[in-house]
C-alpha cells in the first residue's frame, strides 16, 4: 500500500489533516518518505542545489567559517556541523577550503545532522576518508564553539497553512474529495495566529504558512549561541521579508508537481520566512545578521575572484562551463535574488563575513 492510501485511510477513520502532518509524512514517512529511502539530488534527481552547481560555493561557505573562527577567537576545537548535508558535496568542498589554512583544519570536529538511512550513506561515501560523526538532530551536537550550515534546509520543514475568511482565519487541511482522492479541505478557526501586521493585513482568501518547526529550530540555534561561542549560516529561498501567499510546491524530475498526488515520491518546499526566523533566533538571545540575497553574498565572499582562478587552469569549455555555473549562482533572473543568506552569530561576536553592514 502506497502512502496516498495510508494517508486516505487515516483521514477516513480520524478526519482531515494538516498541511504540516502532510509534508511530514510524504517527507519522513519510515518506509514512504520522500528523504528516506532516495538520493533526490542532481540531474538524475528531482532538484540540483547550489553545491551540486558549483564547487566554489562550498568553498566560499568554508571560507565563511575559517573567517568566522577566527573572529570567535580561533578556538583550538570547534563543532563544525551541517544540517541536511544532501550527498555531502558541500562539506566536501568546505573541507577542501578548510585545508588552506592548517589551524582550521585541525580544530574541526565534523559533525552532519541528518535522519535519512540512504543519505547518510551517500555522506559517507563522499566524504570517506574524514572523521565526520553524524546525528539525527541540532540538540544532539556536543557543547562547546559551533559553526553551523544549513543550506536548502529550511524549505523542507513542515509547514501549516491558513487562510482569511473576512476577519477570521481558518486552517487549511488535506483531506478527502468525492472521489476520495486527497484534497484541500477548510479546518477549524485559528485565534490570533502569530503572523507579522504586513500578513494579518492580507485581503480576503489569502493564504499564510506558519513553519512552528522552522522557528523552533531557530530558537534552539540562537541559545546555543547566546550561551557558548559561535556562529550559523542558514542559505534558503524565499523572500527578505514575512508575506502572505502560497508557496508550498512540489518537485519531480525538475518539473513542477502537485502537490497532493503521489506523496512520497515528490519533494516538498515551502518559502523560507526569514524575519520569522531572525525574530526568533533574537528571542532567544543571538544576533541576527542580514538576510541579504545569495548574489550579494556571493560577491562579497569573493566568487568571481575564485571562479577566474579556476578558469585560469581550464580548457575553453571548462572555463565557459564554470563561468556559467557562477552566473546560475549569482545572476538575480537564476539564484541570485530568489536565495537569502542569514546568519546568526552569539551576541559579542562582529557582523560575520558577507553581512557586514
């Protein structure tokens, strides 16, 4: 029995469910899931990210890191870990990075965050040869200074979905049509949701998304920062800035999907709020820095000074075909703009490279 039929059961024998239960289930399902039991990464895969685009962005998040290291105070040991590592390509190049500066290098203590069977694996495979540990959440991570990625992480964490009705707004729901095919359904009123004035001031019909698990998460990485040395670099795509609208997609074989059909084989991503997750990253103590977009970033880190140097060893095509890959990064009608670059770093710590004001 596939999963839409589990799914169907469930909500016939105990009602409708929400958007986030949905997204958990056709993400995290033990046996179904979407990330359980595939590797959905590149060409042969549902999406590419930017790490599987070009080598220099894993290069320049390790210089982001071997930076901000050395603004902690260049501790002799330091918890680097990602969370949503995909197939490892950005570790690998950090870690390739890392190794321009020895005293770096030495004070890493890799760690990889992730719950997948299959994708651990695969991050074995990719990184064999290094003395990574893996964990299954943030608040496994051992105590002490911490640098933290998390690249396209943010996107794939549940979210819940609301919609205005006049004054009121109500849960939006997956449950069953006439057929009994999975549809969206409207829930139960929800009081005073915790949406920004910009969102509450929505017209009618429009849809909010709330990702409590996101912010949740924000929270606990900005505590862990108040209370010992670091830093966290959170790459993801969405807007600057809280807004309504309905921005829960579906991927498969790098083609738009719905959303409801065939949960488990599709991925599922929802925009990233960002000032949500300053806010609570704040709360919780830290300090928030940025988001500003991907482009700038980029630029500022120094990917076209990098991108030259490796041209500069390459053939004609080579060249054109790392050019290109830069420009996919950076150029706003690509990457560049849709792609934000947050960071939060402990309180005493200075604007982190690439976020200066």
């Amino acid at each position: 029995m596939g999963l839409a039929a589990l799914l169907a059961d469930r909500i016939r024998a105990s009602g409708p469910i929400s958007v986030a239960e949905y997204m958990a289930q056709a993400l995290g399902h033990p046996e179904h899931g979407y990330y359980m039991s595939r590797e959905p990464f590149g060409l042969a895969g549902d999406f590419t990210t930017a790490p599987e685009i070009s080598q220099v962005f894993g290069e320049l998040v390790g210089l982001w890191c071997a930076v901000s290291w050395q603004r902690m105070g260049a501790p002799s040991k330091v918890v680097l870990a990602e969370m949503g590592p995909g197939r490892g390509t950005l570790m690998a190049d950090l870690l390739r990075a890392a190794r321009t500066l020895p005293s770096f290098a030495a004070a890493l203590d890799i760690h990889l965050v992730e719950t997948s069977p299959a994708l651990r694996n695969r991050q074995a495979q990719t990184l064999a040869g290094q003395p990574a540990r893996w964990v299954e959440r943030f608040d496994q991570l051992p105590d002490g200074p911490l640098l933290l990625v998390a690249n396209e992480l943010f996107d794939a964490l549940p979210i819940r979905q609301i919609q205005k009705h006049g004054e009121k707004w109500v849960e939006r729901m997956v449950g069953l049509d006439e057929a009994g095919a999975l549809a969206f359904v409207p829930g139960r009123r929800v009081r005073r949701p915790p949406l920004a004035p910009a969102v509450l001031a929505a017209p009618d019909g429009a849809i909010a998304e709330l990702c409590e698990s996101g912010r949740d998460l924000a929270a606990a990485i900005g505590r862990r920062l108040a209370a010992s040395p670091g830093a966290a670099l959170i790459i993801d795509y969405g807007p600057p800035e809280s807004g309504a609208g309905d921005s829960l997609q579906a991927m498969r074989a790098h083609r738009y999907h719905p959303v409801l059909s065939d949960p488990g084989l599709a991925d599922l991503t929802a925009h990233v709020d960002f000032q949500s997750l300053a806010e609570a990253a704040r709360r919780a103590g830290a300090a928030a820095h940025g988001p500003v977009s991907q482009g700038r970033w980029l630029l500022g880190m120094g990917i076209e000074e990098r991108t030259v140097m490796l041209m500069k060893n390459a053939s004609p095509q080579q060249a054109a075909d790392l050019a290109g890959r830069a420009r996919r990064l950076i150029d706003p009608g690509e990457m560049g703009t849709l792609f934000q670059v947050l960071a939060l770093t402990s309180p005493s710590l200075p604007a982190p490279p690439g976020l200066d004001p």
